[in-house]
C-alpha cells in the first residue's frame, strides 16, 4: 500500500549540506520537530555512499517517526539497490530533465511515492498539457536565488529565474496534484507561501545548515501550522 503522502514540511539534505554534521542527525531533529517528508540529495556522494546514507534515514524515521515518508532524489539505482538490501525507501523525486517518471514507476511499482519537479512556469504548462498519471507531487520553485540549487533556470546574463507568490497562486489553482515550494524559502515567507494554496514548503540550509536544526525546524513547523492552508 502506498504511504500517506504529507509534503507540508520537506527536509531536502544530504553530506555537503549539514556543516558536516552526520546527516541522520540532522533528519533526527528534522523529523522530531514535525517534518513529515526527507529527500536524501547529493551530487557527490557515491552510490555506496548515498545507500547508506538511506539506511541510516531509513532507520532514524523508523525510530522517531515511521509515518514520515523518504524519498531520494534522482537515482533510481540507489532506491533499487537500496530496497534489495530490505531497506524501506518510499519512492523517487526528479526533474524534468532527469530519468522519466514512467520509467520509475515501471521500476518502483504503483505503491512507490513519485515527484517532479521543474521551475514553477515550466510546471503550469506542464500540467495543463502533460500525462501525470505515474505522478504523485509537484516541486515548484525557486522563490529565491539558492546556493544549494545551482542548476535553476537562468536568464542570458546568469541571473537566477525565481519564481514569486502570485506564480505560485496560479500553479496551485490549475494544478491537480499537491505542490511543494522550496528555493531559499525562509521563515518569514510561510505566510505568504500558505496563501497561494500550495500544500508544503521545502528546505535545506534553513534545517541542515542551522546552528541548532531541531529549533530551527520546530520553528518552521509551527509557523506553517500557524497559517493553515485554506485555499485547497
């Protein structure tokens, strides 16, 4: 059976992320904190590496919070090889540019959790016009200019395409299936961000680059508690 799927708070990490920190440390206070989605993330990572990296997740969700749902980005290799050696992965997050969501849910199966992502432009067309029937989520974004997602979309002179509230308004007006913003979100912006409509925020500096992750994900917990989505 497919988990339940909450993307209301979303901890994107991985080892170049955490001031080197161990990165289930950091899932740990993430998760005690109320964070209901991790997305394991690395562009130097190894295999092998990003396969422990899921296992010790793995193990720290079971522990603090098994109905937290773990995903990894991009490599579908790691999540099979991870699920051939029993560990309980949840699904596959990619974007439009990387392996085919069809492709993954030929190899993950109907109950694995699948989300694309793409700038927030990208996606209203995308979803006015697309298949999304091996989807379950859409990531949109940036909102801000980030050092943790040097491939965003750029203009001719290299100035990073984000993505603002009424943009975001209008993807979760037309959009069929829940969305997650991320892109330098900050705390500050989760008002707004809860007002467009769109279902959850996602982080990495804000959590695994803090000096205390468990009070600065507590902290982006309540605040997005404090301002209920009412427009979905």
């Amino acid at each position: 059976m497919k988990k339940k799927l909450n993307i209301s708070a979303y901890l994107v990490v991985g080892p170049e992320n955490t001031l080197d920190r161990p990165v289930p440390s950091i899932v740990e206070a993430a998760i005690t904190a109320g964070f209901t989605t991790v997305q394991i993330r690395s562009k130097v990572a190894s295999a092998r590496e990003l396969i422990d990296l899921v296992k010790q997740s793995a193990d720290v969700i079971a522990r603090v919070n098994p109905n937290v749902t773990l995903l990894v980005d991009d490599r579908l290799d790691v999540v099979l090889a991870a699920r051939a050696l029993g560990v309980k992965v949840d699904g596959i997050h990619v974007g439009q540019s990387d392996i085919p969501v069809d492709i993954c849910r030929k190899f993950l199966g109907a109950d694995s959790i699948i989300g694309l992502s793409a700038r927030t432009v990208d996606l209203i067309d995308y979803v006015k016009t697309a298949d999304i029937a091996d989807i379950d989520y859409f990531g949109a974004g940036p909102l801000h200019e980030t050092a943790t997602k040097p491939d965003c979309g750029r203009t001719i002179d290299g100035t990073i395409i984000t993505h603002g509230f009424d943009e975001l308004k209008e993807l979760a007006r037309v959009s069929p299936l829940p969305i997650v913003v991320g892109g330098g979100v900050k705390v500050n912006d989760l008002p707004q961000l809860a007002a467009t409509g769109v279902d959850g925020f996602f982080v990495v500096s804000a959590v695994a680059g803090a000096d205390d992750p468990l009070s600065a994900a507590r902290v982006l917990v309540e605040t997005w508690k404090n301002y209920p989505n009412s427009t979905r």
